[in-house]
C-alpha cells in the first residue's frame, strides 16, 4: 500500500515539472500581440558561406520567424484574386429564312368553255380580276404557258416539262347573247389599232358589215388595222349590209398572217404585225 502511494508522488511530480517546463518555455518564446521583446544576448543562427552573423546590439528587435505555410484562400470556385468567369453567350436558335412560295400565274384564270368557228375549236378563257373573257386557240400563249389542246371539258398548257389542265368551271355559254351584252356598246371604231394596249380584253361593237375594203389574216384573227365591218364579213360575223353587234377580243401581234378567201371576201397574208384582234358573232 504505502509502495503505491510512492508511485503515485512520483508521477505527480513529473508530470509538475513538464508543466512547469512546458509554461516556461511558452513564457520566453510567445509575446502578446504588439510586443516585441529586446535582446540582450547574442544571436546565433547557422552558419553560411559567409560565416556567422554579426552579434546583435541591444535593443535590437528579431521578427518573428516566417511561418513555411501560407493560408490559402482558394476554395472550390477559385481564389479572390480569380477573374470571374465569362458569361456564357446566350443561345440563340436560328431558323434558316423561308423562301417565298412562288405564284401560279394561272390561278387567277378560269376556263369557261370552247367554241367552234368552222373546223377550229377556241378556248373561252376568263382573268377572274378584270371579269373579261378572251379567245385562245391552239399555239397561243397564256402566261408563259402554251395552249395545246382545247376540248369542250378542259384545255391543256405547256411549259417546259409541265403539263396544266384547266377544267370548265360551268356549263354556260361562252358566246353571250345579243340580250346579255353589255350596255356600252360602242360604235364601229373602223380598226383597233387604238386598243393595241388592251391585249386580251373584249369589247362590244355596232358594225354594219361590209365585203369592201383589204384585210390580213384569217380564222377570225387579223391584223388590227384591218377594218373592223370588212373583217366581220370575212369572219362571218356579220353579212355585207348587215348591222349588229359583235364581239371583238384584242390579241397580240403574230409573225405570221395567212390570207385566205371566206364569204365573198380575201384577205391578204402579211409578215410580222405589232398588233391583232378577233371578232366573234353574238
């Protein structure tokens, strides 16, 4: 029992003294914030190449030593010294410009009906914006498109590589009657070459037929300066003295008009021509 007791003095006894050592040594060495403690002795630091460094006056402060770690401030999103980072560019989804769906150029026409004027058939076609109806016949141009065949229920245009169908649109008579005319009928103008600008649009005249007088062309489509009674004639519109009202469909001019002799009047045949017209019996 009492060895026991010796054991236990002793190790409190060691344990005071580290204490006390441990105490002492912090004592010398850590100063309170601010302070810094003067130097009596001399100062000895390893040796260099230069040899030992010279003894330090009285007074002298000695920094604290450097500590070999530096807090870093780097974290996971980078330094406070780090540039933030670019903004990213807003994504901006770009769809390609559409391109314009082109027009049919026939859209705006309609195909009415055929009339047959001795062994030709001629298509009745109206320009639904202006409501006028002209006469087209096998090799004429609409729009680009070339009439080539013309039956009572369609008509057929090419161009190029297509093919286009206008059906009848109704089941009326293209050649109206002398009743359903319109009421600005207008006197005999002798040619129409003063309508040259108003190709394809139709007009009513009150022409008192006549076999006199030189025409060109034939297949009721002359030249326009043919006069208007003699073509009338011609056409079989109208008979010599006759009076009426026919119907007559400015057209272009062709390169080519042949003459030919119909109803006790021949026509002449002439080369190209800026101008033409058709004359049609009501």
């Amino acid at each position: 029992m009492r060895l026991q007791q010796v054991k236990i003095n002793v190790w409190l006894v060691i344990g005071l003294t580290v204490s006390a050592l441990a105490v002492g040594y912090v004592s010398g060495h850590v100063l309170p914030a601010g302070r810094s403690r003067p130097v009596t002795e001399t100062a000895h630091s390893s040796k260099s190449a230069a040899g030992p460094t010279a003894p330090l006056q009285k007074d002298t402060v000695v920094a604290a030593p450097q500590s070999r770690y530096r807090m870093s401030t780097k974290n996971l999103f980078g330094s406070e010294d780090d540039p933030p980072p670019p903004a990213k560019a807003p994504v901006v989804n770009y769809a390609p410009p559409q391109a314009p769906v082109p027009e049919d150029p026939l859209q705006h026409y309609a195909y009415t009906g055929s009339v047959e004027y001795g062994d030709q058939t001629f298509a009745m076609i109206m320009d639904n914006r202006s409501k006028l109806e002209a006469i087209y016949s096998e090799g004429d141009n609409l729009e680009g498109y070339t009439v080539t065949a013309i039956d009572p229920e369609a008509v057929t245009l090419h161009l190029g590589a297509q093919d286009r169908r206008l059906t009848v649109v109704d089941g009326f008579n293209p050649v109206p009657m002398v009743a359903a005319a319109p009421t600005d009928v207008r006197p005999n103008p002798g040619t129409l070459t003063e309508y040259r600008d108003k190709t394809y649009q139709s007009f009513f005249f009150q022409v008192t037929g006549a076999a006199s007088g030189s025409i060109w062309g034939s297949g009721s489509v002359y030249t326009d300066d043919s006069p208007l009674a003699t073509a009338a004639v011609h056409s079989g519109a109208l008979k010599d003295g006759e009076s009426g009202i026919v119907r007559v469909t400015v057209l272009p001019g062709y390169d080519h008009y042949d003459g030919a002799t119909s109803n006790g009047v021949t026509s002449q045949s002439y080369a190209q021509w800026q101008g033409s017209y058709r004359v049609d019996r009501l």
